[in-house]
C-alpha cells in the first residue's frame, strides 16, 4: 500500500480519524467517509436491480465522475451464519446497495487499486465497538 498516496487522499476528501480504521489486513472507510468522498467529488449513482429477494439481492451500480464511469455490483445474502452468507441483516436489497455503493465511489476515487475497503462491503469489516465507547454511547443517548 503507498501510504503517501493514501495520505494525500485522506486529506483530499478530508477524512477525519473517525472515517476510517485499520482491520486485520485491511484500511476500512466507514459510511460516513464514504458519504463525504462522493459529495466533495460530485458522483452520480444510478443502480439498477439484478435480482431481489427475500434473503438475497444484487445490484449494479453505474457511477460517474466527470467523464469517468464505472460499472460494479454488491450483493447481500442473509444467512445464520458466514458460512451460509455474507449479512446478518434482513435488509438484503439496502445491504446490496450500500456494498456496491462503496464499491463505486472507492473504485472511482483510486482508493479501491490502495486496498481500502468500504465497512459496508462485508458484515466483518464492522467495527469492533470497545466497551468504553459503548458505554459512552449509553450516557450520551439516554
């Protein structure tokens, strides 16, 4: 990974600490940071439907960046476990946009070729939540 040309990106889009984290072997952007990467560069997603259904979807999302388009797709499907899945949620179709989502904006946006990845792409890429900060997030909404 060039770290360098990472930093530059990080700085770019203005991505704060909290936008992103390091998992195992990966850097992870959260939802928020990828939210912020399409809105400072103006990207436009159109997505259509693949195949939905109640435990699996799939969609391809075209995004474009000025004249650079790209073409890619997420999927979701429900499962008791990893081994049956790739989400925990029953909310396939909005799992499967989201996944192909990040997938777009990252691609377009050179982090994707940097190893980056969205925390939406896979249910293990989530962020492990300490105890301290669930206890904070506790206090803080109740």
């Amino acid at each position: 990974m060039n770290k360098e040309k990472l930093a530059e990106l990080y700085h770019k889009y203005e991505l704060s600490k909290d936008d992103f984290f390091k998992h195992q072997h990966y850097t992870i952007i959260t939802r928020q940071g990828i939210d912020k990467i399409q809105a400072i560069e103006q990207i436009s997603i159109d997505y259509d439907v693949i195949r939905c259904e109640s435990n699996f979807a799939v969609f391809k999302a075209i995004a474009t960046k000025n004249n650079k388009k790209i073409i890619t797709f997420g999927s979701a499907l429900k499962g008791a476990s990893y081994n049956e899945g790739n989400c925990q949620s029953w909310y396939v179709a909005e799992m499967a946009e989201k996944r192909a989502m990040s997938r777009a904006v990252l691609k377009l946006t050179g982090f994707y070729e940097l190893g980056v990845f969205g925390e939406d792409e896979s249910d293990s890429f989530k962020k492990k939540t300490t105890k301290e900060e669930l206890i904070n997030k506790i206090k803080n909404n109740g």
